[in-house]
C-alpha cells in the first residue's frame, strides 16, 4: 500500500517537473534577451565543466579538441552577431567576448568560489548596461506595441487570420503596425476613429491605410508620436518681420525659385514642407494641387504664392475665373497678371507659347549659357531672366464652364495646355493647376501626364485621384487626410510623399496690417521680364497694382487688351521673328494640331501671289495633301516665307488651309469649302 502511495508521489513529481520545464523552456524562448546576461553565464559553465569532463575521461589530448571547437562556436557566433541590427550589435560582441573569457577563468579556475562570483559581478554590471540600453529597450517597446495592437484588433471584433506581420518603433517615436488581413476581415473594419478610441489619443495622431493600392490584404496603422496641431507652425515665414530684415533668410531680393516654396510643416516633426518647382538637376517641372472643396487647396495656394512672390526669380501670374481673380487678390500688388475671364486664359495661354517657343530658340542656338559661362540646355532663371509661374485655380469647373459656353474654346484651351506641358519647362515655365478633382472625365490624361509631382488634400472619391501615384503608399481619402490643410505633398527627385500640415494663410491675410507690410517689402525686389518677352508674352513688365488691391483690380478691368498678346509680335535680338519661332516650335516640337497658330502677322509685298501659288499646289495634290517642305519646293518658297503665308491660310473667319499631323508628319490640305468651290 506505501509503495503505491510513494510511487504516486513520484509520477506527481515527475509529472509537475516536466510542466515546469516546458514552462521554463518556454518563458526562456520569449523572454531569452532580457535573460541574455544568465544564459551567457550557464554558457560559459556548461562550456567549462564539459571540457573539464572531457579532459578528465580522455587526458591531455582532449584540450585540443576542446579548443577547436570553442573556435569553431566563437567564429559561428561572431557571424551571428554581425547579422544583427546595429543597435543590438556592440552589445551582442560584448556578450560574445564575455562568455569567451568567462568560459576560459572557469577552467582555469573552477576550483575557487572567488572565480564564480568574478564572473557574476561581471554579468550584472554586463547585464545593467544590456537591460538599460536602447536595443533590450526598443526591442521591449515594439513588443508592448504588438500586445497592445492586438487587444485593440480583438476588440474590433477581427478575426484570429489576421496577423501583424511588423512592429516599428519610428524615430520620433512613432509606432507603426503592418497588418495582414484574414480570409474573413476587409480594410473597412479598421477605422482611424476606433483604432484612436482604442489607443486613447487624438484622432488626429492615427492614421489607417492600405500599404499597396488595389491590395485588400495589406493595411498600416500609425500612432504619430505628436498631435499634428502641436507641432505644426502656423505662421508662414515670410510674414515675421525679423526673417524679412537685412540677414534674414527671408530677405526681399534673396530667396530664388530654386530652393522651392515653402507650404507649411511636415507632420510629426518640425520640419519644413516645401513644394519643389525645380528638382535636383534645376529641371523646371509643372505641379498640380488637388484636393475637394473646403480641404485647403486655396490654403496651400496661398502659402506658395507668398513664398514664390518674395523671390528674386520668378514672374508669377493668376487665372482664376470662378472666384473672379481671388486667389491672387491678396498678392495683387507683386503679382504680375491675374486673368478673370476665358479670353484672358486664351490669350495668356497663346503669350506662354510664344514665350517659351523664343526661349527654346534662343537655348538651341546656344545664347544662354549658365553661371559657369556653358552652354545651357535649360532656362535656370535668374533677375534678369526670371522663371514665370502660372497658377490655374479649379481648372477642372473652370473646364467644364468654358466648354458650356463654347465648345470650341475649351477645345483650343486644352490643346494649348497640354502643348504648354510638353515644351514650355525647358523654357523656365512652369505651370500650377489646381482641382477638385484628377479623374479622367474630368481632366485630359494627356495634359496630367504632364505633371511633374502633386500637392494632395483629402479627396472625396478614390477615382478623383485619376492614376498618379501608382503602386506607392498613400492614401488620399477621409482616413489619410482628416484635417483641413493637411496633404500629401509630392517630391520631384522621386522621394516618396510626406504627409504636411499647410501655414493657416486665411488668419494671417485676415491681419492687414501685418500682411500688407509684408507685401509691400517685397514689391521693390519683383523681377521683370526682358522687354522683348514682355511684347512676347503680353504681360511681364509691371506689377498688376502699384498701390492697392482694388486698383489692380481696376487696371485688369478697364485695360484687358493691354494685358494680350500684342498683336504684331516681337523680334529677338538676333531679328528671328517670334511668329516663325513658335511655327518651328508648333511642328517641330510635335505639339497637337491646332494648338497656338500664329494670328497678326503682318502680311509682305507679294504675298497674295505666294498664297495662290500654294493653294494651287494643294488643289493638284488633292486628298493626298503636301508637306512644308513639299509646299516649299512646289512653289518656290523658302521656310520662314511657307510659315508665313500658311499660317495667314489658317486663320480668319473662313480658313482656306487646314493642317493634319504633327512633327515630321504633318500635312497640308484645302479646307473643305475650299475643295467645293475649286
């Protein structure tokens, strides 16, 4: 009867034993770096007594062996060791090297008590540096991350499919998850709201998205260290006194379009967002600021306007034709144009074209040349030969008004936008559209193609983001952009979009007296465009106002002729006349048919004769059409007489010559009405 009762004990004991080293074993697995200093040590005993056993069954040979392989596991080790992340890597060879040495005093020395507690004392004063350190530390704080993130899924009620396939800890002190969603959970479950509810924070400091467009399984959480609002400077720079005095970095007649347009502050930390015009390689490039209504897209407009006007370098002109010229209104004084109607868009559309097409010629026969004294193959503005900036406010409404009104205008407008992203930035020229909205239907592909980078405020729809930012890691609608003034600002030299917080720019135009100082510093610093390329351009020579808002107003309205295109348009100094130039830009440069033809020249002593005698080549050539040069040999021209005189056949009321094709393909034709009455 006792020997059952003992051998019950027994089997209890053995029993419980086997539980407590599982247990052990598997404390030991998730807790093995904060035990790291107690391992080491059992590693250098287990080390030494089995060597002192070996050597004790085999004699003296045995230490040979035992050497060897201490090598061998201090060598794997060291390669171990160096696959560590550098945080965790000095402490990693610390430990290394102590096992090493206290492996070796314990052979040694085994026989003395003394030699146990060296290297005990050693372990804890190792250990202490190890448990206080970043790598124990960080490696602690992502899995208290991973735990809490996972209370906060199981509240939502997601299912155990899914997993969190990372945890970072960011330097600023951002957590951010990566989610890998179960067969039976979908990215809707996971809302920004209720993860911040679940985390107790503000709303604003959570951001939920998919990691990869089109992928239903990829989702990112991120707990911003900081609430956006508390770190985000609100007032522009520009607008304190001090930045603008003598020294400042704001001084007027300092600042160029190269170093980019300050818009506000990169959320999560304190740095500055700045809206690229030029990238890297002081490449022009076109920026398009997108966002619905009432999300800050004015805000941001703002904010770069006052950044660009307190450039050295830069002439800047406005349309906006819904809110009647009010996104440059407030600028009115050092702006150089604000267009109100679809005319004056026209018009400056058409100056832009002939601007840039002189420029590119002036570029190819190798009169520009930089600050190095090379021949220069793009416009690297200066003061004297200053970048021009054209903004377009709510292009997309803007658009459609237009084409309500007059289909053919609206056609003609996007024929010479789309020709004016094709060309115009090897010129210096950039342009700046804004809409609610990038989504085919609405805005042509061919003209957002164009675009350089985006400026993204939260969108209403996933299609008004049209195609741009393919593949990358964003997401412009409610839950990525919450706030208004927040967006995702683009960068030219291929770095991924950072969220930013916009200057508060309504607060600050609303104190007048402070904004009107500003202004008025930088009036006497505005640069002017060459005199040639101002009867070019149509605008460029002064300032739309010289004293107040409402009188810009008042010269825009009652002198809109001043600010077209002069009709008998300008020569370079070397005689080219502009009118063959943008004719050589329009074929040569392939832009689209119809686009930017020449109107007001003036006609030449015997040109009635050269137009019968190209209108007779056409009507031998029939429905086959002749090119330039065909027209030119046909009839005995030279080139800039065959652009001339069809240039005149293509324009008037009743054109006698219409023209097909672009680039090396283009051809000429009889009009139809033309073919009927020959």
């Amino acid at each position: 009867m006792g020997s059952n009762t003992n051998a019950k004990h027994v089997g209890h004991v053995v029993m419980q034993t086997g539980r407590g080293a599982v247990k052990a074993t598997e404390f030991t697995v998730h807790h093995w770096r904060g035990l790291l200093p107690v391992l080491c040590i059992g590693a250098a005993m287990v080390f030494a007594g089995g060597s002192s056993l070996f050597a004790w069954l085999y004699g003296p040979w045995a230490w040979a062996w035992t050497s060897a392989i201490g090598i061998v596991l201090f060598i794997w080790a060291d390669g171990w060791v160096g696959t560590l992340q550098r945080p965790a890597r000095a402490p990693g060879v610390a430990f290394l090297l102590f096992t090493t040495a206290a492996s070796v005093v314990l052979i040694l020395a085994g026989a003395y008590i003394e030699a146990y507690m060296v290297v005990g004392v050693a372990g804890l004063v190792l250990g202490t540096w190890w448990w206080n350190g970043q790598a124990y530390q960080g490696h602690k704080a992502v899995k208290r991350a991973e735990r809490r993130m996972e209370t906060v899924l199981a509240k939502l009620g997601i299912s155990a499919g899914t997993r969190i396939t990372s945890t970072r800890i960011l330097p600023d002190g951002s957590r951010e998850w990566r989610l890998y969603l179960g067969d039976e959970d979908r990215p809707d479950q996971i809302k920004a709201e209720d993860v911040a509810h679940m985390l107790k924070t503000n709303l604003d400091r959570v951001v939920v998205r998919r990691v990869e467009k089109g992928s239903s399984r990829s989702v990112k959480i991120v707990h911003l260290a900081k609430s956006p609002d508390q770190i985000a400077e609100k007032v522009h720079p520009a607008l304190k006194a001090t930045n603008r005095a003598a020294g400042g970095t704001w001084e007027p007649g300092k600042r160029s379009v190269l170093n980019g347009l300050p818009t506000g502050s990169v959320l999560g930390s304190a740095a500055e967002a700045v809206m690229k015009l030029y990238n890297a390689s002081q490449d022009a490039r076109c920026v398009m600021l997108l966002g619905k209504s009432g999300m800050g897209k004015t805000n941001t407009a703002t904010a770069a306007l006052l950044s660009l006007i307190a450039c050295k370098d830069a002439v800047v002109g406005v349309c906006d034709i819904p809110k009647a010229g009010n996104l440059g209104l407030p600028f009115a004084p050092v702006l150089h144009r604000i267009a109100r109607t679809a005319d004056e868009l026209e018009a400056d559309l058409v100056g832009l074209y002939n601007l840039a097409s002189d420029r590119c010629a002036r570029l190819a026969r190798g009169e520009v040349h930089t600050a190095e004294g090379k021949r220069a193959r793009n416009w690297v503005p200066s003061p004297t030969s200053p970048a021009v900036v054209y903004f377009l406010d709510e292009l997309a409404n803007t658009m459609l008004a237009i084409g309500a009104k007059n289909a053919d205008q609206a056609e003609r407008i996007w024929d010479l936008l789309i020709g004016l992203g094709q060309f115009v930035r090897q010129a210096g020229i950039v342009l700046v559209p804004m809409s609610q909205t990038a989504k085919l239907q609405m805005i042509r592909p061919d003209f957002t193609s164009q675009m350089g980078t985006y400026v993204v405020h939260q969108l209403k729809k996933l299609a008004d983001g049209g195609d741009i930012w393919q593949g990358l890691d964003v997401n412009y609608l409610e839950a990525g952009l919450p706030k208004v003034g927040m967006n995702l600002l683009g960068d030219l030299d291929g770095g991924d979009p950072v969220k930013t917080m916009s200057y508060d720019m309504d607060s600050q135009i609303a104190d007048e007296a402070e904004w009107n100082r500003a202004v008025a510093d930088y009036i006497g610093h505005r640069p002017h465009l060459h005199h040639v390329e101002v009867g070019t351009l149509g605008w460029g020579n002064a300032l739309c106002g010289t004293n107040t808002a409402e009188t810009a107003v008042a010269v825009a309205g009652q002198h809109p002729a001043a600010l077209a295109p002069a009709a008998p348009l300008a020569t370079d100094e070397r005689g080219m006349d502009a009118a063959a130039l943008l004719a050589d830009a329009i074929e040569d440069d392939q832009m689209p048919a119809g686009a930017g033809i020449i109107t007001g020249a003036d006609p030449v002593d015997g040109d009635d004769e050269r137009q019968a005698a190209v209108l007779a080549a056409l009507v031998q050539a029939a429905a086959k059409g002749l090119s330039r040069a065909d027209i030119e040999r046909t009839a005995s021209l030279s080139t800039s007489t065959a652009k001339r005189v069809l240039g005149a056949l293509q324009t008037g009321q009743s054109p006698r010559v219409r023209r097909e094709g672009s680039g090396r393909a283009t051809r000429y034709y009889l009009a139809d009405d033309q073919l009927v009455s020959a």
